[in-house]
C-alpha cells in the first residue's frame, strides 16, 4: 500500500509500506486495517494509497524505521523534526 502524507505546508511524498508491518506496530493501523474500516475492507483485493495528514518527513522517518532498510537517523537530531516526529508517533 502507499501512504501519502500531506500536512499542507511541506511537499507531499508517497511512502510505499507494508499494511501487515504497520498493522503489527500500530494499533491506530491495526484498527484502521480492520473491517470496521473501508481501507481494512479492500485492503487485500485492491493496492491502495491512504492520506494522511502529518509532517512527511515525519511519517517517513517512522515508516523507514519499521521497515528493514538503512535510514539516516541524524534528521532526528534537528529539534524542529524531533517534535513533529514525536507528535506524530504519539498518535
């Protein structure tokens, strides 16, 4: 699935990430991805992208994270983006 990340003040970026990973470290995403919620519904029969309205630096940075790859770990040294990543990964 794709992610699309959008906070209407910074370039919007499309992520592409795994709904089983997020689902697993997320129990936002893992409700999200239930059949309580259409993204839950079509999830396994349509390859879908998903708005979200948070700094996509941010979003980036988590879903990096979460997923088995190198990631540079020094964008959490500006103080601006350590707050916006912890804000969003508060949700």
């Amino acid at each position: 699935m794709t992610l699309v990340a959008n906070d209407d003040y910074h370039p919007q970026i499309k992520i592409k990430v795994s709904s089983c990973v997020l689902a697993h470290s997320s129990s936002v995403f893992k409700v999200l991805f239930s059949s309580r919620f259409a993204e839950g519904q079509t999830l396994r029969s349509v390859v879908q992208e998903i708005s979200l309205v948070d700094h996509p630096g941010s979003l980036l940075l988590l879903c990096q994270m979460l997923h088995p790859q190198d990631y540079d770990c020094e964008t959490l040294l500006l103080r601006s983006a350590l707050l916006d990543f912890a804000q969003m990964v508060d949700k």
